[in-house]
C-alpha cells in the first residue's frame, strides 16, 4: 500500500475504514478483477456522497443526522366522513398571535401567550380594544391585569386606575411613576362640577366652531355625571323637571365651565328661586309651588352637601386633578366598603372624570396637530357600584361603548357572572353586555352553577368546563406541598373561538406588587 493511500485512509471514519477493508479482502479473493486502491477510495466517497445527498427511511445517515434503526408506523383510521371528520383536513391547529403582552405559558403546547386589548385591536386581531376579566377571588385576576399594564406603558400605553379601593395598583403605579390621588374621609375633596385644568386649556382653541364644540360636549358629560350621582342619592330617577333645573342652575353658574360653582354655592343658588328655574318648573311668581316641585332635588342635593351624611367630602374644591399624559391611580382604600352608596358615588365620579380627562386631552393633541396618547382604563371591583345602585349599569354600558372611538381600551374585573344579575330582567341583560361585547374574555376558576350562561355565550367545550370548574376547587392542594396551584390559570376566550389555556408567568420583580395578601403579612418576633 503506497504512502498516499495509507495517508488518504487515516481520514477516514471508522465506518469507512471497514467497508475499505472489506473491499480489499475481495480484490485479494478476486485476483481477476484487481484494482489500485485509490479507486476503491473513490467509490467508497462516491457512495458516501449518494448516501447523504437525500434521507433514507430511517432519516439522514451522516454525523449528527439522528438516523434511527426503525421507524414506527403512522396509526391508521377506518370511518365515515363523520366519525373521522375530525381529523381532516387540518390535524393540528393554527399557531397562537404573537402579538401583545407576554403573560404566560399555553397549559398543553407550553408555548407562551400573548395577548392584551389594545395590542390585539392596533393588530386588527379584535375589532374593539376591549377585555373582561372574570374569576373567583384569590385566582390572579388582578396579577394579570397588573402585568399588562407594566408592559403596555412601556409601549405608550398610559394606564388609568380609576377606583381602586383595597388598593390593588397604588404600589405599580408608584413603581412606574404615575400619579396616586388619594381620596376618602379625612384624605381629600371633589367637586362633582370640576371637570379639571383640562377645561380651561379647551377654553384657548381658537378655531371658534371646534372651542364650542368641544365646551359643549364637556357640559353634557357634567350634565350626565351630577344628574345620576343626585339620582343614587335620591334612591330614584330625577323627574324632567328636576333634571332640567338642575343642569340649567349649573349654566347659569358656570357658563364657561372655569369656574364651578361648589355645592353649597349650588344649593343656596336653586333656593333662591331665580326667574330661569321659576319658568322650568312652570311655578312663576308661586313660592311655595316652586319649593315643592325641587323639594325632592334639594334633598338629595343637601345628603350630599356639607350638611349631609359625608360632610365636606364634596363640598369643597378638588384637591388633586388628574394630570395629562401620566398613569393615574384613584386610592379609594379610605372609604368604608360597607357604604355601599358612597363607594358608588366615588367609583362613577372617578371613572367619569377619568374618561372627562382622556377626551379632552384628545380633543387638545387635534388641536395642536400631535399624535393623541392611547389610554387603558381599568375598572376593577364592578359588583360594587352595581350593588349600590342597579341604574349605574346605564352609565357603564354607556361609558364603554364610546370609549373605542376616544383612544382609550378598557378592563372590566368581577368576580362572578352573578355579579351582573340585577332585579330587573332589563339591565341584567345590559350587564350582560359587557361580557357578551368585550372582545376578549379572561375567565378564572368558577364555579360549576357559572357554566349555564358561559356555556351559551361562548360556545364553552366540556374541556374547557372541566378546567374552570377544576381550577376553582377549594380542596385543591391540601394534602399535598401545593400552594394555590391553580392561581394564575385562565382561559383566553374571543367570541365562541377554541379558548386558549395558560398559567400566569410572573417575575421576580413583579411578584411583590403582586401580592393581594399584604394585610395578612404578620409579623414575627425577633
């Protein structure tokens, strides 16, 4: 054997050193059919190369190839076009969005979900940038929410916290910088009628059609507010008359909106009897008639005042207004939960001055010819301010219906679908509507008495069934080193489409302004 050939055969694989020797052993067998071994060298890599140009049935033969010895057969169905319909034509399903916040891990692909309203909407995956989140207590609905909103206002998303009463949000607001407005008892003041600075930059448009327009639309969403916060308190709808002595006494005070008038200075003024609200409650030169047609107005209007049941809590002017362009959170903690009434009262007056804020804030970024700012407002605890009165439902459904059109998504968080059963069939059907409308649905464990509607609404799979009603167990965990398992888990509905499963991901950082349990963090001796 030449120099050149034993040099060529020590860069040969073990392998092919054995199929070189085998061919040797036969020219030596065969004399006939001799033949230098540089040829057998030859075929030898020419083979080589045939081998691994394509795969063989057990997959590609060469180094680091994962060829395999055999190869199990597929399984084989036998049915009807009905029986097998399932398996044709697609086997296995589209691929999730890879669009929005990352919030966690698929529960059987284990892949990681994204999803978040407003990022699904800007993506025209949904065609409202809206979500519902609906769980038992203690399953990580606002966890959830919370990640959200750390991701999004690193996106530009400002994030609006409008009602927070246990509090939830005041710490990742603080973390990120935004603004916490205190309020309760013996923590701050608002007047109903102070729509905000906001007001007076609208006032300097100088397009004279656009400034009315815009002052006009502000007048009526104060109309609105102080007509339905004097209704809670009234415990009833305001007559015509009533409301439309209410909103003119209002004008007349603040024609401009600069400068409103507080409640007090409202009250004493309807006393009065001015000639305008004589001619509205049709009473003219009659004292008595006029005081008893706006009797059951100033009652409510006196509950409310200074010298009713709350004191000078809306009596005097606003001590902090939301400031533009800056997440905003409502630390509500300080009002008693069992006034159910006043926690109404707040939780409508927040959300409205919150969406007051947004929309004149988009009406100055036209004006000034800037890009507007997207909002995400968060309306957490919703059984409360149905509790305290059934007719708030007509100024939610209101409020996120318009809110698409303003720049501004929402999240609406309760913990039960009987959370929207009112008395009346009516508006339990209109709270049923924020479920049914929200593009996106997030739903925790619940119980199995939940299923009925659920199961109407979105189309639920008995799969999808069995995780809620699972997920939902109180006995789950005890007898095993489990806490909680199943905190974090739900499924991701957009109308009657397969739901996505998945567990809440959290990060180390996150995890502390994540806790919903810090009242119960005693502590322990030295």
């Amino acid at each position: 054997m030449s120099t050149s050939a034993l040099r060529d055969s020590a860069k040969l694989s073990r392998r092919d050193k054995r199929r070189l020797k085998k061919s040797f052993d036969r020219s030596i067998a065969k004399p006939s059919k001799p033949g230098p071994l540089s040829t057998l060298l030859a075929g030898v890599r020419e083979r080589r190369a045939s081998v691994e140009a394509r795969p063989g049935r057990g997959g590609w033969s060469r180094r680091g190839g994962g060829a395999v010895n055999w190869v199990e057969e597929p399984a084989e169905l036998l049915g009807t076009s009905v029986q097998v319909c399932g398996y044709w034509p697609f086997i296995i399903g589209s691929g999730l969005p890879v669009t929005g916040v990352p919030l966690g891990t698929h529960l059987t692909r284990h892949s990681v979900v994204y999803a978040d309203p407003m990022s699904w909407f800007l993506a025209e995956i949904i065609n409202n940038p809206s979500a519902f989140v609906l769980g038992q207590p203690g399953l990580g609905k606002t966890s959830l929410v919370k990640r959200m909103i750390s991701v999004l206002m690193d996106w530009g998303v400002i994030p609006m916290a409008l009602s927070d009463s246990r509090p939830d949000y005041v710490d990742l607001m603080r973390q990120i910088g935004g603004q916490v407005i205190e309020f309760g008892p013996g923590r701050g003041h608002m007047n109903f009628m102070d729509l905000g600075p906001l007001v007076s930059a609208i006032s300097g448009i100088q397009d004279e059609q656009r400034r009315k327009k815009a002052l006009e639309e502000m007048r009526g969403r104060r109309r609105s507010l102080m007509a339905g916060l004097v209704a809670m308190a009234a415990g009833r709808p305001l007559q015509p008359h009533e409301s439309s002595a209410l909103a003119t006494a209002m004008q007349l005070m603040d024609p401009n909106l600069d400068s409103p008038p507080l409640l007090p200075e409202l009250i004493e003024f309807i006393q009065s009897r001015p000639q305008k609200l004589r001619a509205i409650t049709l009473t003219h030169s009659d004292d008595h008639a006029y005081d008893e047609r706006l009797k059951g107005l100033l009652d409510a209007l006196i509950l409310l005042g200074p010298d009713g049941i709350y004191g000078d809590l809306f009596s005097k002017p606003t001590t902090t207004h939301i400031e533009q362009g800056k997440p905003v959170v409502f630390d509500i903690s300080g009002i008693d939960e069992n006034d159910t009434v006043l926690m109404a009262f707040v939780q409508s007056l927040c959300w409205s001055l919150g969406s007051a804020t947004v929309s004149a804030e988009q009406i100055l970024a036209q004006d000034a010819g800037r890009p507007r700012r997207n909002y995400l407002l968060i309306m957490d605890e919703l059984w409360k301010v149905l509790r305290a009165s059934e007719q708030m439902v007509y100024f939610i459904d209101s409020l996120t219906r318009l809110n698409r059109g303003r720049g501004m998504g929402q999240i609406l968080i309760t913990h039960t679908m009987k959370d929207l059963k009112l008395t009346d069939d009516a508006l339990t059907k209109i709270a049923w509507g924020f479920v049914s409308r929200s593009e996106m649905v997030f739903l925790g464990g619940l119980d199995a008495d939940e299923m009925g509607n659920l199961r109407e609404v979105f189309d639920l799979s008995n799969t999808e069934v069995e995780y809620l009603t699972d997920w939902a167990d109180k006995s789950a965990g005890i007898g095993t080193n489990l806490r909680r398992p199943h905190t974090g888990k739900f499924i991701l509905k957009t109308g009657k489409r397969p739901g996505i499963p998945f567990k809440v991901k959290l990060t180390t950082v996150e995890e502390p302004i994540t806790n919903s349990n810090r009242a119960w963090n005693m502590e322990t001796a030295a």
